[in-house]
C-alpha cells in the first residue's frame, strides 16, 4: 500500500504500523542515519503511537532530530 511521509510517497506492506514508517523513512535517506524521531502526527495535527496501524494513503510528518 502506498502512504505519504512529509508529502513523499513511499510503498509500504499490508498491515504496517507507524513504527514501521518510521524506519521505513529513516533508512530511505542516508542524511537521516543518525537521527532520532522526536514526534509523528498525521495530516490533521493528532499525534500517533508508535503501535498504530495505518490505512492506505494515510500522510504522516515525521519530525526528527540528530542524534
């Protein structure tokens, strides 16, 4: 399925988590190899846990920081 990270697309797998966005959008860009997610929310400003499944299409920000 594909969802949108920080207005990119990026192809993720049936049943993915949002933890699972976030290593898929840290490992994508050598840049963010040392950086720490400091905060994930969706479109509409609501901050998500970790544990929480996306749906198809569903646009996260990523904030991250170095570590």
């Amino acid at each position: 399925m594909n969802i949108f990270i920080n207005n990119e697309k990026y192809e993720i797998f049936d049943g993915a988590r949002v933890v699972d966005a976030i290593e898929l959008y840290l490992n994508s860009n050598p840049l963010l190899k040392d950086h720490v997610v400091t905060e994930v929310t969706d479109q509409y400003g609501n901050r998500l846990g970790d544990k929480g499944r996306l749906l198809p299409d569903a646009e996260l920000i990523i904030d991250s920081e170095y570590a």
